[in-house]
C-alpha cells in the first residue's frame, strides 16, 4: 500500500492516478472528500492532526509526503507526521521539498522544510526528497483573466524561471515510490526552459487559439493581489524569486531526465492539456 498525502492536488491526483494504473494499492489522504480513481481507497485526515493518518497508515509499505500551507507555519510540527509514519512501520518516505532550501535557505519556510529533510532521512534507509522550482501550474492564478478578458496581469514580464509540468513531479514521485534505485536521491526538478510570464501568455493564447493580451503589474500591485491569498511575508518572498530568481534558480536541471529517462515537459505542453481552464 502507497498512502499519498495531498492527493486531491495539482502533484497528488496525478500521481494517485499513475499508481493506481501501475497496479499499485493506494490510499489517497485529503483533508476533505473527494473523488478517486477507481480501485483507490480514501481517507478523510488533517497532516496537522498525525493521529488522524493512522487508519491511512496501517499497513502501509511507502508515502508521499506533501504539506499543505498550514503545516509550512511558524510553530507547525510536520516532522510528528514522518514520526507517526516510521511508528506504522512506513519503510518508505518520498517529501515533496522546495529549491528554495538550497537557493534561498534561509527563509522561514526553507528552514522548517530543511529540518523536515532531515527528519525524512533520519527516519530510516527507506527515503528521497524531490526539490521542484516554479510550478507550471501557478498559471492558473491568471484562469479568470483570460477567460472573462483574455487577459494576463503579471509582474517582471520578461523575467523567467524554467517551471516545471506538475504531472512531472508525480512521475518522478512514482519512480522514488516504487523503484529502489531513487532511494537516497535527492532530486532538483525543472522544466527544460526559462520562459517568462509574457512567453507563458503566449502558449495559452496559442492552445485557446485566440490573442491574450499581456499587461505588467508593478510589484506593488502583484503583491497586494498576492496578499489575499497568502501571508504578506510569503508574497514578497514570491516576488524576490520571480522578479531577481538567482542563478541556481535559473538552471535548467536534468534530474527529471535522470529519472524518467525523458526531458521535462515544456510549459506549451501543460498549456495545450489544460486549455480548457482559460476558455
């Protein structure tokens, strides 16, 4: 059995699918019910209540730990969750990490996600951690836009960041969760290119088919459209990254093709699947 935390999300539902159609037994977690794929057994638990996982862990062989917002907090305890983990008898723990632990490591949520690593390796032999950059998927913040406007509103248009396909960072977990030779990996995933939000405009104006008209926000406005949906600290720490990502921000990984043997998806790819989100 393969428990998957955060099951219902952009990197959980894919990769609870892909298990599922490997022939693996999978118990997908979320906080909320919800549908899952057939054959998928599905428990209601709260990552911030770890005796809430125990009906999801027993028996279990491996999980994929992904934390929600809450459990990235100052005063949170994720590491309970790979103590209960190693107490079920959990052999395996794939984390779902952050680049920003060696790009900017000390940042509040990078310090907590780093010691959060080190209880994953320390809880046994049985480990890999997966550092994703930017997600492709954070292009849907723009969805209501383009659909009622056709219209794109970011800041630093012409600055990029090689983001990444999520249905990548499930593939990959699936290979750390199946596959013994990912264990002890820890892996730096991107997507193959540096594209820009202007650039990104324009793969989902080509996979609607239809113009999408670009504007730059400044960083002030981005940050108080952010701060509605994020604490203050956490938009401007967004903003240094989009708008003066480092180096090792910029680097284009080849881990994904290390362990999937393929080169990343590019972000049109992600575009063209979830067209129908923009119409």
């Amino acid at each position: 059995m393969i428990v998957v935390t955060g099951a219902t999300g952009n990197v959980g539902r894919p990769l609870t699918k892909a298990l599922a159609l490997a022939g693996e037994q999978v118990t997908a977690v979320s906080r909320h019910a919800a549908e899952v794929p057939d054959g998928v057994r599905h428990v209601v638990a709260d990552l911030a209540d770890p005796a809430s996982l125990t009906p999801a862990l027993a028996g279990a062989k491996a999980l994929f730990l992904l934390l929600s917002g809450d459990l990235h907090a100052v005063g949170a305890s994720p590491a309970d969750v790979v103590e209960a983990a190693a107490a079920a008898g959990v052999g395996r723990i794939v984390l779902l990490s952050s680049l920003g632990v060696v790009t900017r490591p000390f940042g509040t949520t990078r310090v907590e996600l780093r010691k959060l690593e080190d209880a994953v390796r320390e809880a046994g032999p049985g480990w890999a951690v997966l550092r994703p950059g930017g997600f492709a998927s954070n292009a849907l913040w723009w969805a209501e836009s383009v659909r009622t406007q056709r219209l794109v509103a970011a800041p630093f248009g012409d600055v990029g960041v090689p983001v990444l396909d999520p249905a990548d960072i499930a593939e990959v977990a699936a290979a750390c969760l199946t596959d013994d030779r990912h264990l002890g990996g820890v892996y730096e995933l991107t997507g193959p290119e540096v594209i820009t939000p202007r650039e990104q405009t324009a793969a989902i104006a080509e996979a609607l088919g239809e113009p999408v008209r670009f504007h730059e926000l400044t960083r002030a406005e981005a940050k108080a459209g952010m701060t509605q949906m994020m604490p203050a600290e956490l938009a401007d720490d967004t903003l240094d990254i989009l708008g003066n990502p480092t180096e090792a921000e910029q680097r284009v990984s080849p881990d994904v093709q290390t362990v999937l043997g393929r080169a990343p998806r590019p972000f049109s790819s992600w575009a063209a699947r979830n067209a129908a989100a923009f119409r």
